[in-house]
C-alpha cells in the first residue's frame, strides 16, 4: 500500500507532517467529495497513532499533499509548477 503525506504550514511559521494510507479503491468521485469538504470546513482532523488532532483553518497557512489525490473536485488547477 502506498502512503501520502500531509504537510500542515501554520500561520506561525511551524509545519506538521503526517504520514497514511493513500485512498485507493474508492469511488473517484467520492474521493473529489472528500477533497471539496476538507476545503470548505472550519477544522481538519486527523486521527494519528490512536489520537485525534484537530487542527482549526484559521491557523493554517496551506496544506501540501503528496501525491495528489488522482481525482479532485473541479476548478482546481492542475499541472502546476512552483517556481518561487
């Protein structure tokens, strides 16, 4: 099984990374609808080693997920590069 990671960059200039399952076998378009919920909530949790972590959008600067989902709602801009 393949593993993603979630790097969390907070306001304050600290990060948090978590490592997991990849989602795989699920429907494509139940995996954009998880995506589109995890943008429009107030608060990510996150279940690590037994714990929950919740972690309020207000504190957080961006997310980075890698790999990225296979399928992610619409509007979102793909094939991106960073250059700066």
């Amino acid at each position: 099984m393949k593993n993603a990671v979630l790097t969390v960059h907070f306001m304050d200039g600290t990060t948090l990374s978590v490592r997991y399952p990849r989602l795989t076998g699920m429907d494509p378009t139940g995996i954009a609808a998880a995506v589109k919920r995890a943008l429009d909530a107030e608060k990510v949790i996150v279940e690590v080693d037994g714990d929950l972590l919740i972690i309020p959008m207000k504190n957080v600067k961006y997310f980075h997920l890698t790999p990225a989902p296979d399928h992610i709602p619409q509007g979102v801009i793909r094939n991106g590069r960073l250059i700066s």
